[in-house]
C-alpha cells in the first residue's frame, strides 16, 4: 500500500500535482526564478527541463568577460539506483519532438512556500528535491531527501555545463578542456579562458566517475518561437555517485567558489528560513520585487526585468516606488534612489556616468524621476522630501528650463518637444532597420502630462518649504502649460491626441493619454478625465492591462510572436501591458473613488491567474492584445510587478477608510 506523504501537508499557494506535471503541455509553460544581489539566477522549468537559451541553474555575471550573464551549469540529471536498476529523473528536449529521459513521469508534485520542491517517485522510492540560489554568493544548493525507501539507494547526479554566454550557444569543440582538479567532496572545472572555476561539491563523501561527453542537439523551443537558432549542445564530465538512506538529506552545491562540505547543511537551512514565502498573491509579488535588486560595488539598482533585460533610468524610476513604498520599504527606495539620482546627476553635469544605469539620456526619464520622487513625498510628507531630493529636482527643473537637454525643448507655449522621428523616445521604443516602429514626435502627451505634474508638485513643496516666491514663479508656469496642454491635446471626441508635431497630429487611441488623467495633479477637469477613462476602458483596457493600441486602428497587430522583426511590429501596437493597469486603476479610484472597488478587485482576478505560469509568482513583460491574451516577452517584468503592487496598496487605502 502507498504511503501518502502529502496527507498531513498545508496545501500550498503554489502547488501542481502528478497530472499536471506530466502534461507537457502545462508544466513546460511554468518557469522557476531565483536570483541573487550579484545578478546572477537559476532558471528552468518546473520539471527541470530547459527551453530557452537564458535557461540554467547557474547563471552568473562574468565582468572579466563582458556585461553579460554566462550559463555555467546549465542542468543536473538525478538518477535513483536500486538492486543494479537505473531510475534516471532528468528530461531534456532534444530536436525532432524528441524528450529524453522522461523522467518527468516520476514526479509526483510540486510545491513552492519559500523554495521550490518536487518530490518523485520511484517504486518504493520517495525522494524530496529542494532548490535554494544564495542571495549574496553565486551559488544554488540542491538538498535531496530520501523520505521512503525499502532498500539500499544509491543517488546518481550528472551535471551538464555550457560555459557561455546567455545570447549565445555551445557547441561541440575542441578548444574546450574537459579535465578537473579534486576539491574537497568534488571537483572544480574550467572549460574556457577567461572564466571562473566551477566548483561542484556534496556534503558528505562521494564518488565522482568521470566519463566526459558532449550530448547533441539540445532544442530550446522558445528561441525557436522567437524565430532564433534553438540547438546546442552540452558537455558533461561524468557523474557523482553516493550511497543515501532513508531519512537522510545531501546537499549539492554549484559555485563559483569552494565550500566546506560541513556547512553545506546548515547553510542551506539559513538561506531557506531567509526566503520570502510564496503564500498568496501579494506575497508572490513582494517576493518578485525583491528578485529585482541587485547591488554591485555599494550601489543599488532595479534590474528591468529577467532573464535578459539590465537596468534602464526610465523602468528604475517608474518601478521604484511600487516595489518599495507600497510595500512599506522605504529604506530600500532610498538606496534605490542614491544611485539612481547620482547616474541622473552625472548625466546632467556631462561627466561619464560611472554607475551600470542605462538609457539615462532618454528625454522623459528627468520627468519620470520627479514622478518617483512625489510618490515618496507621499509616503513621508513635502518637507522630508525637499529635505532629502531638493536639490536634485532643483538641478533636473534648471536642467530643462535651460534648455540643457539634447531632445528636451521648452516652448513658448511652456510644453515640452521631443524629437522622435528618426529616433524612438519614449517607452514606446520598437526600432526596425534602426528607425521607430512608432515615431512619435513633437509635443507626445506623456511628457507634458508629466511635466505639468512635475512643475505643480515642486511648486507645492517650495511652498511646503518655506520657498513663497519661487514656488509663486512655478505656480505661473504651470498654468501656462495648464492652458496650452488643454490647447493642444485634447480633441473634439473626448480623447487626447497621442502626439502633436506642427500641423500634424497623432488620432491614434493610445494609452498615453491615462498619465494625463492618473498623476496627482491633472491638467483636465473631472468630466474630461471621466471621457479619457471612459474611452481607456472601452478600447483598451484588457483583464491583462491596456491595449497598446485601440483594436479600431488598421495598424492593431496584437499578437507579440514570431521572428525579431514581426515582433518589433507588434511589440507596441496592440499588445497589453500590464505596467500601465497600475495607472489606469489610479485614475479609476480617483474618478470613482468607493464604488470603483468592486470593478478594480475584478480587475485583479486577471493578474492572479498570472502567477502560475511564466516566472512562477511574477508577472512577464507583455500579453497579447487579443483572447487568450498569452503572455509573452520576458518571464518577469519590474514595472509590471510594481504596477500591480501599487494598484493592491491603493485597492487597500480605498477599503480601510
């Protein structure tokens, strides 16, 4: 009779049982995250089973090399041995449809609280498997449990390495070395020049066998999707073979230093009682929030987004505030904004900008910076906040006003101009050939709504401040962009115009135009703002986030797939974004205050359904414009996390007053 390990078990938030993980078709659609401070991360399926290039259980920086990440270990085969018989419970896709070895068909559930858990089995074999990535070390540790077993077991690990970066592939070669030096209960490795030694160690004595092999014609189905190369292949040294008993844990670890093994256990005990726990909605979020902060040399940043994406100026100051504030982490924004404002004040000054913040120049990133910083005056009050950032944003209005910026133009009509034919921006960046998929130019809506809200609140915290006759010259200018704005954008249908160039003007329904309706300060009445929502909700609003573009447009191309440059024409012309729900919510609970609340808890059931696929407990980077909505992009998105996060604390302020 079996033994029902799980009858006893608190069902978990996260949890998949034996049919759902032996469906390919399902479990190959859910993606394991974990990534530390360094920038490194772990990243594969839930079976194990890697499909994509940026896919590895060992992913980590190598600056000697380039800026990039390397796959060093790209997967581990476990294998159960008993009576001279081979259980192996490894799967890899290989080319042609091709799976091999099938050992998903001995997983028997997964569960994530605070790390993730698959437990297999095998006969009278249970074995429990737990994945921890260390926060400040590049380093996963891997504790296999034996929790049933008649027998003597014997456990088998083969590791797979690539060596490489993750916009590339390995191949079989031969100016790769294949030999090894025995550390203490393993062996380190180096396959090529220039790269750190990849130790691979267990807790207690073993045997190591080497056997070394390249296996061909891995197949990553997702680079294939995204009309890349999708093959390569993968050179294993041979395996580690060690007797384990009923009740008993080994610990593996793969670093890029060695280990005691006497600590292994203890170590990986610590990590795992530091792990946020995966226990609902909110708390998936909070955990991927924390994935996004990575700390190099005494700074802090916001990663854009994993498995590829690094730190941009304009995601860092729109993430900012929903993946700290909103959460209660002020101190963490204040690290976050240290280095974020030091990139933007090194700009501003023509110095080389020392810190790894890019696209700093981008002309609506000084706009978004101010946005950031009232969020944080919300949360504290004007006067800390002058006392802390005055200065900067002092520096940032003299910096536009002087016409300082190279693509930021004050007008007499006090509305700001950006030139954006031949090159893209604003956040809607496609490029194909070099030139923007969408060249918005001119006045772009975005940017004087966010102009006007910046002039307004600095004039309100120099008022705050004691400052009455500089407040007073803001007081006046924003006005002036108050009535030009109102001149300029809006149309005779209720909508905004997308941008305005000389006698051109963009009709397209975009949702550029919620900022204008969603900021604090609003260069629109209520009705106005009322007949913006209205039209955002009608054309554009999606349970996944809003329409990059009104389905009424002859350009709409909804459908993010397909090789490079199909998917740059689509990337902002139809798709969803679900950054800019946290914005079209804001304005909805502004406009309809209580009674909005059912409609935007509605609104929320969309995302929730998002934390079982992709990045397990994050939200990816974009979906489809049309049903199903698929999600598509990156597997984890920082202004979308911090988007949604803010859209939860507000849903919350609404219900407890």
């Amino acid at each position: 009779m079996a033994i029902d390990i799980f009858k006893d078990k608190v069902p978990c938030y996260l949890q998949f049982d034996k049919n759902q993980m032996t469906n390919l078709q399902i479990s190959m659609t859910k993606e394991i995250l974990l990534t530390n401070r360094l920038g490194g991360f772990c990243s594969t399926t839930v079976l194990g089973c890697n499909i994509r290039k940026y896919n590895g259980l060992l992913v980590v920086p190598v600056p000697q090399l380039d800026n990039e990440n390397h796959v060093l270990l790209s997967s581990l085969d476990e294998t159960v041995v008993q009576h001279g018989v081979e259980f192996n419970m490894g799967i890899h896709k290989f080319q042609g449809e091709n799976y091999s070895p099938k050992g998903h068909k001995y997983i028997i559930r997964f569960e994530w609280d605070k790390v993730p858990t698959i437990y297999y089995r095998v006969g009278g074999v249970i074995l429990q498997k737990e994945m921890v990535f260390m926060a400040n070390d590049q380093r996963l540790m891997i504790r296999y449990t034996l929790l049933e077993a008649h027998s003597p077991t014997t456990l088998r690990l083969r590791p797979f390495l690539a060596f490489r970066s993750v916009r590339e592939f390995t191949h079989r070669n031969n100016a790769f070395n294949g030999g090894y030096e025995t550390v203490r209960n393993g062996v380190k490795m180096c396959m090529y020049n220039g790269y750190p030694d990849l130790y691979m160690q267990l807790s207690r004595k073993n045997e190591f066998n080497y056997l070394p092999d390249w296996y061909l014609g891995f197949d990553y189905p997702r680079e294939r999707e995204r009309g890349y190369s999708s093959d390569e292949d993968l050179f294993t040294p041979g395996y580690f073979e060690i007797p384990i008993k009923k009740g008993e844990s080994i610990v593996f670890s793969a670093g890029i230093s060695e280990m005691h093994p006497s600590i292994m256990k203890h170590t990986m005990e610590k990590e795992k009682d530091t792990k946020d726990s995966m226990s609902g909605f909110y708390n998936c979020l909070v955990r991927s929030a924390h994935q996004f902060h990575i700390e190099k040399k005494g700074e802090h940043y916001i990663k854009a987004g994993y498995p590829w994406f690094k730190c941009r100026a304009r995601d860092f100051f729109i993430a900012m505030p929903g993946l700290t504030l909103y959460i209660g982490e002020q101190a963490k924004y204040e690290q976050y904004m240290a280095t974020a404002s030091k990139a933007m004040k090194q700009w501003m000054n023509g110095d080389g900008v020392d810190v790894e913040v890019y696209e700093v120049h981008q002309p609506d990133v000084l706009l978004w910076a101010i946005w950031c910083l009232q969020q944080y005056a919300k949360f504290t009050s004007l006067e800390q906040c002058y006392r802390k950032y005055g200065k900067f944003v002092d520096q940032i209005m003299k910096f536009i006003l002087g016409g300082r910026h190279p693509n930021l133009f004050v007008h007499d009509n006090k509305l700001l101009y950006s030139y954006g034919r031949d090159v893209a921006v604003s956040w809607m960046n496609s490029e194909s050939e070099g030139r923007p998929v969408i060249p918005r130019t001119g006045y772009i809506v975005e940017f004087n709504a966010l102009w006007y809200h910046a002039v307004c609140f600095w004039a309100e915290m120099l008022s705050a401040s004691g400052h009455k006759n500089k407040a007073e010259y803001y007081n006046e200018l924003s006005q002036k962009i108050y009535s030009s704005f109102r001149r300029v954008f809006i149309n005779k249908y209720g909508y905004l115009y997308d941008y305005v160039d000389e006698n051109e003007v963009c009709w397209d329904v975009r949702p550029n135009m919620v900022f204008a309706i969603a900021m604090h300060f609003s260069p629109l009445t209520r009705e106005e703002q009322k007949n913006v929502l209205d039209i955002c909700t009608r054309e554009l609003r999606t349970p996944k986030g809003l329409r990059s573009l009104t389905p009424k447009s002859g350009a709409y191309n909804p459908i993010y797939e397909g090789p490079n440059w199909k998917r740059d024409y689509a990337y902002h012309q139809g798709t969803t974004w679900p950054w800019l729900a946290g914005f079209y919510l804001e304005a909805y609970m502004r406009i309809y205050k209580r009674s909005g609340l059912t409609y935007i808890e509605n609104q929320m059931i969309g995302f929730e359904d998002e934390m079982k696929f992709h990045a397990l407990g994050s939200i990816p980077e974009l979906f489809d414009g049309n049903p199903p909505f698929h999600g598509r992009g990156a597997i984890s998105f920082a202004i979308n996390v911090a988007g949604i996060l803010r859209a939860l604390r507000l849903l919350d302020d609404y219900e407890n007053e």
